[in-house]
C-alpha cells in the first residue's frame, strides 16, 4: 500500500527528530576531562567537578573575574611578547644602557625575552583550558596558585609595558613598522582563533536563556570578528609590490665595522667588514689631547678598554684628555671576549677569540688607510672636543689634515658633521654631503647635501620616493633584523648601517615579499572561509539546541522543557527534549532512562 505523503513527511521528520536527538546527548571524555580540570582547577577527581546546566552561567562571579583577568593577562602578555620580540634590533643598546646603570655586564635583554615567553606561554595554556572546558561543558574553577600567577603575569606585563614606554618609548615606532610585515600574517592569525572559538561561544550562546545575555556576548564576538575582517583595508607595507618594482638591494656600511664577530672600533672588527664584503665602514672619531684623531664611540673609556686597570685615578676623564701615547698602552678587545655582548663568541675561532683580546685602540688614519685601500665608503661622527682641550677650536682641521695624509679617495668619504659644513665644502668638493637632519628639499640642495643619515624609526617609503627623485638618498641605522632590513629594501633605502653584516649579506630578496593580487587572494580566503564555518558551527549549535523550524516543523525550546539524563558505564548524557516524546521513544536495555521532571511552583 502507497504511504501517503502527510505519512512520509511525518516519518521524515520523525527521523530528523532522532537524528537531532542524539546529536543532542553530550558524551563526557572523561580522562580528557580529568585533564583539563585537573591542570586548571586541580579538580582531578570527579565529584569534584560540576556541569554547566543548559541556561546557568558557567562559572560564579569570582570565577567570571578570573577568567576575565585571565583574558586582560593574555591580551597584556601578548603585547608584551610581541613588543620585546620586534625591539631584537635593539637588544645592544638596551643592554649597555642597563650596563652604565649597573656597572656591569649583564645579558638582560634575553633574560627579558625569556621571561616574555614564559609569561605568555603559561596564561596562554590556561586560557586554552579554560575554552576546552566550557566546550565540555564544564564549570571552570581556577586553582588559587593558578590565580597568583595570573595576577602576577598581569603586573609584571603592566610594568614592563609602562616601563618601556616611559624610558624607550621610541621602540614603539619599532612595533609600528613591525606590522607592516606581520600585519597581514598576525590577520590571519587572529581569524583563525576566533574561528576556533566560535564552537563555545556559539555553543553557550545558544544555551543562553537571557536575551540581554544572548545579544551582548554576538554583538561582541561579531564586532571583532568583523574588524578582523576588514582590517587589511587599513593595513599599508611596502612589501607588497610586485617583485620588478622594488630597489637595489641597500648598501651594507659596517656600524664601527663587524662589532659581532670582534670588537668594536678596531683594525680587526673593520677587517671582519671588508671581508664579509660590506660595501662601507662607519666610525667614531674623538681627538686626543695631543691632536691625534682616533676612533671611540663612548665619552670616556672605561666600556670598551682597561683603563680602569692601568689609570684607575683617571678612568673616569673623558677619552680627549688622554695623549696617544697612553691611549696606545690600553686593551680595547679583552672586554668583548670576558662580556660576549651579541652572544657570538662561539662562531669565533679559538685564534681569532687571541687576536680579538689583543686589539689596540685604532687611529684614524689607519683607519682610512684600510679603508682607502679597499675602496670602501667612510662615514663617521666626529665628537668636539670638550672645554679645555687644544684642539676644541680646530677639531676641523686638524681631522682634514689627517683625510688628506691617508690618500684615500675624497669621493669615499660621507661627511657627517654638521659644523662648518660649508667650509669643508669649498676645501674639499668631492666629499659626499650627508645630514642627519630632515629638511626642505631645497634647503638641502642648497647645502649641497646628498644624503641623509636617519635612524631606521623614521623610515618611510613616500619620504625615501621624494628624496630620491631629487637625487638625495636614505642611510638608515642600526638596522640589523632581517625584517628591518627588507622593509629597508622594500621603501627603497639606499643603504643601511648594520651591526649584522654576515647576517644581511646574503640576503637576495625581501622578507614578506608578495603581490597585491597575492595579498588580496590571501586575504578574502581566508574571510570567506572563515564565515562559512563560523555560520555553520553558530547553525548546529542553534539546530542542535533549540531547533530550526525549517527542519523540526516548529520552533523548540529548551526555556520550559524538562531535562533527561541518560546513564552510560562512561559518562552522564545529558540531552532536552519533551517529557512525552521521551516517555514515546523506545529504549535499548542496556541504556536505563531516568527522567528528572522540574518541580511545580505551589
């Protein structure tokens, strides 16, 4: 006999009832379980634990402030992180800054690094559990040891955030810069986790029985998952070109030459440069008492020499105040060696570890000699002598003369100083005019200036375009992180003073390089894939929960509906559904049914 269609569409939807029946049971892993309550709550015994009912909250209010502060310490932890892994070009300054504090050396930088990580990775595992155990369906309770330490993570991150901006508050145009080259991938990053989380989010949304509840907690989840969506549309990196349109790859000019693999400032440091074939050599140059031109960085000598060992009553004078003649008796490589400042003593050789702990503190003429014969280009910052000094009024000249005993090529030279810039000019015409001062185009030119010479936080590829179509070109400095490096290149830096020049050199092409057409494939996949999982996850949740009316021939509700509990040998199933389609529906005999009926008011 033929069914009858009303009799088919009956039985269709009796099927789809079962279906949605079971998908409704929620089967409790328990070992999985006992992990995850264990680690967070140190709940590792059942009974200890407790379920999430349909509806209810999942957790007290002392439980909802930690989580809370759980998430501000693994937002804060986070920046933290990022912050102290962008500012690695950096790291030398920041730990000899803590050296002239402390007066000695200490690596802190890394110890910073690691504590960084160490921070983020622990609330970032407790964060982890936390979502498993609500898509369990679990209660969370956080062990009080748990809660000190996210606390504690909170305030070390808050301080060193505060910290950082008050005293180097100029490595957050660091982390600006960084986001040109991790923008885009952190983008996708940041998609993918909130995909992931949906599954909770959805599934307690879903289980909400307050509407307030329900719209606050989408509005939320939504509105950042929106502006992730959208946020390449304010995104800009000048690594995303096509490859023929990006520069030459920047000249290398060795800051103080090679100061990673030999001291800084001396023969040997500069010949580790020229070896690795760095394209130029930058220096310092301070005068002595008795007018002779050598190279030092700091204002006194006490960092980089013994001088604390040979003239303790006087190892706190300024370097200018010594005659050559007891500044050539003084160790300037013993202190590389003992400290290991970059952490790269082990790439050295044991005979070149001997000659660096012999190095001497080098002149400047020997300095061009080396330089002049290699045909590398010289730029240098030249330290007027303090008051006092004979020399403080002709540290000009007295610094030409030697120029000019050296023989080296004019045009190799980059002349930094800015004082009576425009009497070196007519004295010596071939000098390359370099300022460290952003100007007007025109009064550059009128200075007869052809390059710049600016720290890497003031790059910026429109500024670079300008100069350079004025025949003006960028130095950048120190840059020494590959990805600095790159977005160097990508702006079309004309060279860059580095630290690293075994590590830039061979580098052929830009980090994070890729098209416009690339990007935005990258960019709406990943969006579009994402919202069709997200809308799907927030679907089941909503189908599996309440039912659609699409699918069940009527809205369903879990609001006023009685609970049955199902008893495996594993675990309680719990699953919502009416008392008399329960009653109705056949049960196997090694799965007992036990139906829980709310009380009635009186």
């Amino acid at each position: 006999m033929a069914r009858s269609p009303t009799t088919l569409t009956k039985l269709k939807l009796g099927k789809l009832k079962v279906v949605r029946r079971q998908l409704l049971q929620r089967y409790e892993h328990q070992p999985f379980i006992s992990c995850l309550a264990g680690f967070y709550g140190c709940q590792w015994k059942r009974y200890q634990r407790a379920r999430s009912q349909p509806g209810e909250c999942c957790c007290s209010k002392l439980e909802c402030s930690c989580f809370t502060v759980l998430i501000i310490s693994f937002f804060l932890s986070l920046v933290f992180l990022y912050f102290w892994s962008q500012a690695q070009n950096d790291y030398d300054n920041f730990d000899w800054f803590s050296y002239g504090s402390s007066g000695f050396w200490f690596p802190w930088s890394l110890l910073l690094f690691v504590l960084a990580i160490v921070l983020f990775s622990y609330v970032a595992l407790l964060l982890v559990l936390a979502v498993c155990l609500l898509s369990e369906g679990q209660r969370l309770y956080l062990h009080w040891s748990h809660k000190v330490g996210v606390v504690v993570t909170l305030g070390v991150s808050v301080a060193a955030i505060a910290v950082f901006s008050d005293r180097w508050n100029e490595e957050w145009t660091t982390l600006l810069l960084s986001f040109q080259v991790t923008a885009p991938y952190l983008q996708i990053g940041g998609v993918a986790v909130m995909t992931l989380i949906s599954w909770p989010v959805a599934m307690h949304v879903s289980r909400m029985n307050k509407k307030v509840y329900q719209g606050l907690t989408m509005a939320i989840y939504f509105s950042v998952l929106l502006t992730l969506f959208l946020l390449p549309l304010g995104l800009y990196s000048s690594c995303i070109k096509e490859e023929k349109s990006f520069g030459m790859k920047p000249l290398l000019i060795g800051h103080r030459g090679a100061p990673m693999l030999a001291p800084e400032n001396t023969r040997m440091s500069f010949e580790k440069a020229i070896k690795l074939e760095a394209d130029g050599l930058e220096t310092d140059v301070t005068i002595s008492y008795d007018g002779e031109p050598f190279l030092m960085h700091d204002k006194n000598l006490k960092r980089t020499t013994n001088v604390a060992q040979i003239f303790p009553n006087h190892s706190s004078l300024p370097a200018a105040f010594f005659n050559w003649s007891e500044l050539e008796t003084l160790n300037a490589g013993a202190w590389f060696i003992a400290n290991d400042p970059f952490g790269t003593k082990s790439l050295l050789s044991d005979e070149d570890q001997r000659l660096a702990e012999n190095q001497s503190i080098c002149r400047l003429i020997d300095f061009l000699y080396l330089a002049g014969s290699n045909k590398k280009l010289v730029i240098f910052d030249l330290y007027r002598p303090p008051s006092g000094h004979p020399y403080r009024d002709s540290w000009i000249n007295r610094t030409l003369e030697v120029i000019n005993e050296s023989s080296i090529d004019p045009s190799l030279i980059l002349w930094l100083p800015q004082e009576q810039r425009s009497m070196v000019q007519s004295l010596v015409p071939e000098f390359q005019q370099t300022s460290g001062q952003q100007d007007s185009i025109e009064q550059l030119k009128e200075d007869h200036i052809v390059m710049l010479n600016l720290p890497y936080s003031e790059m910026s590829a429109e500024q670079i375009g300008e100069y350079a179509a004025s025949n003006i070109t960028t130095n950048l400095y120190v840059v020494n992180q590959q990805w600095l490096y790159s977005l160097a290149w990508c702006a079309g830096t004309h060279s860059v003073t580095t630290n690293a020049v075994q590590g830039l050199i061979n580098l052929q092409r830009p980090l994070f390089l890729m098209t416009f057409q690339e990007y935005s494939m990258m960019w709406i996949l990943t969006d579009a894939l994402s919202a069709v999982l997200v809308t799907l996850v927030f679907t089941f949740h909503w189908w599996r929960e309440r039912g659609l009316p699409c699918c069940t021939g009527r809205s369903r509700t879990h609001e006023t509906g009685p609970y049955s509990k199902f008893r495996t040998e594993l675990s309680d199933v719990w699953s919502v559904f009416n008392v008399s389609e329960a009653r109705s529906t056949p049960t196997s005999s090694d799965l007992p049914t036990i139906y829980e009926t709310p009380e009635v008011p009186a």
